[in-house]
C-alpha cells in the first residue's frame, strides 16, 4: 500500500514546490538534505519519514495542507459540512468555517476540492448579501456558476451542490 502512496505524495509535492517557484536545490537546503533525495522523493522512489516530511511541509509553507489520501477525504468531508451549514441558513458558523477550509487554495492538485470551495465560498456570500438585503430579492448562486461550469467542461458538476445531495 504504501507504494500506491509514494508516487502521489511526490508528484503533489512537486507540484507545490513548482507552483511557489522553489528549486529542489532551495528545498533541499531548507530540509538539511541532498538533492538527490528530493529527487527520489518527488519521483516515488523513496519513502519519506515523518521527521522530513514535517521538514518539507514547514520549508514550503503548507503545515496544515492536506496531502495524504486520508487528509484529503478529511477536507472533503469537511467540505459538505460546511454546505450543510450554509443549508441550514448558518451563516455565521459558515463564515468562521471558511478560514479552516481555506487551506484548499494551497492544494493546485485536486480541481474538484478547490472549485467547490470557491463554488461554497460564493454561495455564504450570496447568503451574507441575503442577511443583509432579506426583502430585496434571492440569488440563486447556482446560476451563476452553471456557465462557469460548462465554460470549464465540468457539466454536471454544478448539481452536486444541491440541497440534501452528496457526490
């Protein structure tokens, strides 16, 4: 199983690494190790401990990102929490909830976690406005990002955010 993990952990790794201009020079300085080992770490060749995975998380600025399997269904699940708050009219709750989850925007890895947070994060400000203006008029947000869906090739998509659906 572990095996499975390595190529994924590393690839994601990498991608962070890229996605914030850092060298596997610069990284490998910053975490006390040789280039080669990143290397293989990034590639899945080798496992990486604990310890230098604590090290790599801190040089990159991601500590709270998740990146393991495990981590990342956490976030999902999260992620429909914090539409069931929305759904109960929580807007409040949903508000102090949008920070835990703004980890998500560190991930350039999974498209679906990041889109449905934004997709989410619109829709408490929809909510917001509905607070502030209730006898104005309702805005459906799944209106707005229906073309934006579309436009993205992820047809379909936009009706998983519908009240009392789940993936």
């Amino acid at each position: 199983m572990e095996n499975n993990l390595r190529p994924a952990l590393g690839e994601r790794l990498r991608q962070i690494r890229d996605a914030k201009g850092m060298s596997i020079e610069t990284l490998a300085q910053e975490i006390n190790s040789n280039k080669s080992t990143v290397s293989r770490i990034e590639r899945g060749e080798t496992s990486v401990s604990a310890e230098n995975m604590a090290k790599i998380r801190k040089a990159l600025g991601i500590e709270k990102v998740p990146l393991l399997e495990h981590e990342l269904q956490l976030y999902k699940d999260r992620l429909w929490v914090w539409n069931d708050l929305l759904e109960a009219d929580r807007v409040a709750d949903a508000r102090a909830m949008q920070e835990e989850m703004a980890v998500l925007l560190d991930v350039p890895f999974e498209h679906d976690l990041y889109t449905l947070y934004h997709a989410i994060g619109l829709w408490l400000l929809c909510r917001e406005n509905k607070h502030q203006q209730r006898a104005r008029h309702k805005y459906d947000f799944r209106q707005y990002w229906r073309p934006l869906f579309k436009k993205r090739g992820l047809q379909g998509k936009h009706q998983i955010l519908r009240p009392g659906t789940r993936p």
